[in-house]
C-alpha cells in the first residue's frame, strides 16, 4: 500500500472514530436525560434504484438514499440534479456516517463537503470523493426530515419534493489535472494548480469547465509575478488577460492557448471568494464551485540535423535530432524514424511507414546523391500521433579510385618493364563510392581503349606513357599513369661444351681460364656480352644483394693463380647490354706444390744453427758458473756455502743469462737499485763492523780467508781471472739474433738443481756504491797471518754440523749457517 493510500486509511479511520465517538457520547446523553431521548427518532430511508433515478418524490418526514459504492481514483460522478415543489437536503456521506445518520444521531458536522443543505432548482457539478476516501462506500442521501439534533441548520421538512436526477460515472483523460469541488468560505481562495502541473510549452492550451452551485466565485490563472501580487493584494495585475472566469453563477468554460510569453513559465490556477480584487463576485456567502482542468499539451516534432545547412557528402553519416520538441509535459512517448521516403524498407507496399530507427537522436548515411527525405513519427501517452519530416540533400564530391594492374614485373622506380617481343595485359581497377560513368586508356597521348582490359606488345626497345581516366555519374573524375619501359629479358646462353677450365691446378702456379665464343644471345650481338670471374662467392663485393655474380676479373680469358691448397669455387657470369646474365659455375681443386731440396736445406741450417746457438749459450753460462764458483772458493766458502751465495744473487740481482762470473758471485754488482735483501745484508755488515771493528780489527770472518795467501791478494787475483780488472778489460757481448738463440737453447737445460733459494749468504764485503771492491796487490809480500784456531758446532735451527775458524785474539763470533743461513755464536 502506498503512502498516499496510508494517509487515506488513516483518514477514515479517524472519521469513523470520530462517529463512533459522537455515538457513544449520544448514547451517555439518552442515559442521563430520558427525555431528550424520547425526541430523538431513528430515520428510516427507502432506496432509489437505478432506474428510479430519472424521477422519484420525497415526501415529508422520509429520505431516499442511492447506494453509490466505491469510487476509483480515476473516476468522477457527472451529476445534473433537478429539485423542485420543497426544498430537501441533498447529503453525500461515507457509510460509517451514514450509520450514525440512521440512527438519529447528528450528522451534519460529517457529510462531505460537496453536499448541499435546502437544496433547490438545478445543480449541475462533478463530484469524486477526496483522495483520502478513495476507497470507501459512499451513499446520496435525498433528506427531507426535521431532525431534532441537526441544530436547525438544513431544510426542516415541511411537504413533497420532486427530484429528477441524471447521473454518470466518466474516467478522468490523461491529461486532466483537476476534476473536482471547490468549497470556500467568504473571504477565502484556494490555489487547485501549481507550478509543478501548469508548466507548459508554447502552444499548449488550457480548458477550464465550472460548474457553480453556491455563491459568485472567481477563477483566475495567473503567473508567479500575478500570484505575488495578489496573494499581497497589490496594485499591479493579478491575473493573465484573456485567462480569467469572474462571478461564476452558471455553468462557464475557458480556453486559453500558452503564448510564447509564457512558454515553460510556472502558472497557478487561483479559485477567489474574496471581496478584492474588484471587479468579480463579492465574497459575501460560502462558494460552491465543481471545476474541471484539462491540458491539451502541444505535439509539434521538430527536427535538425547537423549539417549547418549544408550539404551531406555521399556516405557521410548525418545525426537528426528531435529534442527541441516541445515536451515538457511528457507528451511525447515515442520516437520513430523513416530515414528514407523513397525506400520501402519492411517490403509493405507503404514507403512512408517504416520504423527504420527510433529515439529522440538517431543517425543515418546514403549511397546515393539527391534529395532525400525523413519522416519523425511521435505518438502521446494518449495513442495521438504527429509527423514533420525533413529533407536533405546528399552529394557525390569524392573522386573515383583508379589503379591499373599489369602482369608483368617493375623495377625500383617503379617502371613497369614490358619485355620486348611480348604481350602485356593492363587491368583498370576502378571503384567509387556511387556509380562509374566510363573509363578511357592512353599511350603516349593517344586514347587506345575504353575497356577494362587492355593489352600491348612492343618490337623495339624505348620508354612509353600509359594514362588511364575514369568518371562518375557525378563528374568526378580520377586519372592514374604508369612509366612503361621496353626492356630485353632474354638472357645470355652459355654453351658449357665451349668453356675451358682445368679441373686441378697448383698452388702459386698460373692455371688459364678460357670462355672464349661460350656465350651468345638471341637479342644482343655477342660481342656486346661481358664476362665476368667471381672467385669469392660468400661476400657480395658490389652490394647488389647477390654473392655470386661480382666480376673480380672481367675478360673471357684469365690466367689465375691460385695461392692455397683447397676446392675453390668459382662462376662464370655473361651478362649482356640489359643486365641479363646467365652463370655458370664450377670448382677447381688446387693441390700443393712438389717439395724442393733447397727448401730443405735452408730449414736444416737453421735448425742446426738454433742448436749450436743454444748449445754454445749453454756452454757460456757454465764456464761462467763455474768461475763464480772457484771465486767464492778462493774466498774459503765451501761448496755449499757457495751453493747458497749464488743461488741468494740469483733471487736478489737476477742476473742476465750472459752475466759473467763475477756477477754470479756476487763480487760484482749491476747498477739497479739494491734490493730489501741486499739492504738487510748491508745493515748486518755494518752491524758486524761496529760489534768488531773496521779493518784495524780483526775480521771475525778472516777464517774463511785462503791461508795460503791474503785476502786483498786473492781479490785481485780472481777479479783478473774474471775479466773484472781496469778499463783495459773488454767485455764481449752477443748480438740480438744470438742471444735469442742462446736463450732457446739455454730453456733446453737445468743449470743447477731444484731447491730452497738460502737468504742469508757469507758476506763479502762490497764498497758504498754497490761494486765489488776487490784492493789491487802490493808489490811488497806480506807476512803470513797466525793460524787461527778452529771451533765446532750444530746448528740450532737445522742441526747441521759445521767448524769455524777463531782468528788469533777472538773468543767468540756470529757465523750464518751454511745450510739454513741462520746466525749461529760460536765461542771457544
């Protein structure tokens, strides 16, 4: 149940506990005063059928009721009621009402508002019951009793009535805004229609029907400015002019039409019991008025495209649009579209009744120029129909497509290549977007056809013009050309039985390639051939995209050398003057050449050379080792004591491999830079020097000094032996070639035995700069030194056992061993 239908209920609800209420409270009256019951009598009516309704009495003392029932909410009773010879009270009641009516009890304060009390003459009004009461029973009561509680208000009886009554039930149109009763005290007005019902477009009209039944009333339609100014009561107008029905005292009608002034302005429908404004009824007695608003909103299609008046283009789509009709009543319901009058689209026989769209927008293209026209078709809520229909222009501006297709081949200038002796087919592929009118071929200016198909053939080579034309039945025209070139397409043939190529041939020796009169060609002369020699068919010198056809040796003759032992693989391409080649290839197997004995001398000496230079490398470095090692012995070192001297200034000085000997002992020393080792050794020395003394001390390493003679003596002596004496001394040395062969030989052999390189060597001593300091001997003979004395010992890192010699005078000293060269104190 709907809200409104809620508040109905309730409603009358309410009314009938209103009645049950006046009942009971009647009912505690007739308790408490036995007399006033005694007045009071109930009220029995007879009931008009009908049929009986056309003319019936009522006579006095008695009431006739009719028996309406419910009434829809879209339902109004047409009422024309005659009463005549007595007044009567003419009552429309709910049937809760009613019952209290019947039973003697008051009524008046209950009936509807459209009742009529001494009710007399002819009444004509629409009635339909308030919208809270829409779905009850209601009854017409024809009343001529004196009631006792009726407080003397109505008619009181008195003598026989005649009431003639026509009576219809009509249904409310789609468009009625009001059906109803108007009921105003004086100096009242009531507003029956708003701005949200009489908000119309121009055009529309509004049809007001009053039926008056009590008082003078007015009716007034009005805009917002009007109903500002008399619901203030001022000066200005009240009212729109021609739209007002004053001192309504019979049945009135009014039709007004919106002008555009008033197009989509708020409008009210204004009911006046009042004595302002002049110039209508006076307001002095209640008003009764039925009223009846209709609107006939306007359905008035419009349509406008998109084309801003211009014409539509053949295919182009073009947008019609239909909300500016006038639809602020919601008159219009549906849409429907005939976007082409000249087409019978359903197959019906009628070209003016197809539904080709629908809708308030819809789009549409043509494939045909001309006039073309479109049919809008809307239709009411009502089933009324409206057409407007609107004609546009299409036309064709685009030009035909024009495309010749040819079956033959193009080069990259796209020129067709039409081969010489030849016939080549040329197509027209024409489209348009309505009708071709016709076509036409040219070659070089001259119209050769006007077919779809056209074809050709030339003797001679040259260069030709080939245009074609094509229109529509609309002018347009469209022209397309293509560069033809006559070519010669025939290759060259090579008679493979004419070529001479050996199939062997020997590395570094000349081979002949003969090609002589192997080609020939049906079209060019064979002289104007050209022959080509392509020997690397892996990579595209010329960088046309092919590998095989480059001509690194050109001539039908060649004598070639072929350098590597292999298959080589090679074509022979003959091309003539229109770039046709024709190939042909092959291989040749290129063998090595015989081995010579001169060859094999020459590589003998040189082996024999690099192994005499390595042998005689190697001989150089003992002989010099070996003089290293008589030096450090005539110094007193024994063998293994010199094992670890030489192998310490190999690691430390590394020495070249032709270093001399007394460089490999260490009494020589190059000019690099000395390294950490040789710094340490430096700073024990210096150490030994400042425990023992310089040389006015005895040298606690002076027993390993040769007894046999002194050790400034056998310095010199040795440093002579090994070449290391005055400038006069010449150093020798070998050229690069011979070093590099000594030093391949000398990689053949192991110059002494693997081992731990020793770190720590017997000192000799050496001068600030670096050298060897070998004193020169004095002439005079010196006197042999006291032998010293001898002392033995282990050392305490290795074990190994070892004696030293104490000079004369000398109780202890730090000898290195000779095997791990660490320190060791002896003493005596």
């Amino acid at each position: 149940m709907g809200l409104l239908q809620m508040k109905a209920r309730v409603a009358v609800n309410m009314r009938s506990h209103l009645a049950l209420a006046l009942l009971l409270i009647s009912s505690l009256v007739l308790t408490v005063s036995p007399v006033e019951a005694s007045g009071r009598d109930a009220v029995v009516c007879t009931a008009v059928s009908t049929s009986g309704l056309s003319n019936f009495q009522v006579e006095d003392g008695q009431c006739r009721i009719y028996d309406i029932g419910m009434v829809s909410s879209n339902s109004v009773l047409e009422l024309e009621i005659n009463i005549s010879d007595d007044a009567i009270d003419l009552m429309f009641m709910l049937d809760n009402v009613f019952d209290a009516y019947a039973g003697g009890f008051s009524h008046l304060h209950a009936v509807e508002d459209s009742s009529i009390l001494s009710a007399t003459g002819t009444y004509s009004f629409h009635w339909s019951p308030d919208a809270n009461d829409q779905y009850e029973e209601f009854r017409l009561v024809f009343d001529n009793l004196d009631h006792d509680n009726d407080g003397d208000e109505g008619d009181m009886g008195g003598s026989t009535s005649s009431v003639s009554i026509v009576l219809n039930e009509v249904q409310n149109s789609h468009w009625t805004a009001f059906n109803g009763l108007s009921v105003l005290n004086s100096g009242s007005h009531e507003e029956i229609l708003g701005s949200q019902e009489l908000t119309l477009d121009a055009g529309s009209e509004i049809s007001i029907t009053a039926w008056p039944m009590q008082g003078m009333p007015d009716i007034y339609l009005m805009n917002q400015s009007h109903r500002t100014s008399y619901l203030n009561q001022g000066s200005g107008s009240f009212h729109i002019p021609g739209a007002s029905m004053l001192s309504l005292s019979q049945q009135t009608n009014l039709l007004w039409t919106v002008t555009q002034e008033y197009d989509g302005q708020p409008l009210f429908l204004m009911v006046d019991n009042e004595g302002t404004p002049v110039g209508g009824g006076d307001g002095s007695s209640e008003s009764r008025v039925s009223i009846k608003v209709e609107i006939n909103p306007i359905v008035d299609p419009m349509i406008v495209d998109d084309l801003d008046g211009n014409a539509a283009v053949l295919g182009q789509s073009v947008e019609f649009d239909a909300t500016s009709t006038a639809n602020r009543q919601g008159q219009i319901q549906i849409l429907e579209w005939d976007l082409d009058l000249d087409e019978d689209t359903d197959n019906d026989g009628d070209i003016d009744n197809d539904v080709d769209k629908t809708g308030w927008k819809v789009s549409t293209s043509w494939n045909t120029p001309g006039s073309h026209r479109v049919l809008l078709t809307v239709t009411t809520p009502t089933g009324a129909k409206a057409q407007a229909s609107h004609q546009i222009s299409v036309v064709d501006v685009v030009n035909p497509s024009v495309l010749i297709v040819h079956n033959t081949g193009s080069n990259s200038l796209g020129q067709v290549l039409a081969p010489v002796g030849e016939m080549v087919e040329f197509t027209a592929q024409v489209s348009d977007d309505h009708i071709i009118a016709g076509k036409r071929w040219s070659l070089d200016g001259v119209e050769v056809s006007s077919d779809e198909v056209w074809t050709k053939g030339w003797t001679s080579l040259g260069n030709h013009t080939l245009v074609l034309e094509a229109t529509d039945v609309s002018g347009n025209s469209a022209r397309t050309e293509l560069e033809i070139e006559v070519v010669d397409n025939t290759e060259p043939i090579i008679d493979e039985s004419k070529v001479n190529i050996p199939e062997t041939a020997v590395a570094g020796k000349v081979v002949v390639f003969d090609a002589s009169n192997a080609a020939s060609d049906s079209w060019d002369d064979d002289s104007t051939l050209t022959y080509g020699w392509d020997f690397d068919l892996d990579t595209d010198l010329d960088g046309d995209g092919i590998k095989w056809n480059d001509a690194e040796l050109s001539g039908p003759v060649q004598n070639v050398v072929f350098q590597e032992v292999r298959e080589e693989s090679v074509r022979l391409n003959v091309v003539d003057s229109s770039g046709n080649t024709a190939s042909f290839p092959f291989t040749v197997n290129v063998e090595s050449a015989p081995k010579t004995s001169i060859m094999g001398t020459v590589m003998t000496v040189i082996a024999i050379l690099v192994i005499c230079a390595g042998a005689g490398a190697f001989m150089w470095r003992q002989k010099e080792m070996g003089m290293a090692r008589q030096l450090l012995a005539s110094h007193g070192l024994s063998h293994e004591e010199t094992v670890v001297r030489m192998n310490h200034v190999k690691e430390t000085q590394k020495p070249s491999f032709f270093a001399k000997s007394v460089v490999l002992a260490g009494l020589g020393e190059s000019s690099q830079q000395m390294t950490e080792e040789q710094k340490a050794e430096a700073a024990k020395q210096a150490e030994l020097k400042r425990l023992y003394g310089d040389g006015t001390q005895a040298n606690p390493n002076a027993g390993f000094a040769s007894p046999a003679s002194s050790r400034a003596g056998a310095d010199a002596e040795f440093a002579a032996m090994a070449g290391a004496g005055g400038a006069t001394t010449t150093s020798r040395t070998l050229d690069s070639a011979q070093q590099a062969a000594a030093l391949d030989a000398a990689a053949l052999f192991v110059d002494e035995e693997p081992g731990q390189v020793k770190k720590n060597v017997p000192s000799i001593s050496t001068s600030e700069s670096g050298g060897v300091s070998v004193p020169q001997q004095k002439t005079t003979q010196q006197q042999p030194a006291a032998k010293p004395s001898g002392s033995k010992g282990t050392c305490s890192s290795c074990g190994q056992a070892f004696a030293v010699q104490l000079p004369q005078g000398v109780s202890e000293v730090l000898v290195d061993c000779p095997k791990c060269g660490l320190e060791q104190l002896f003493s005596r």
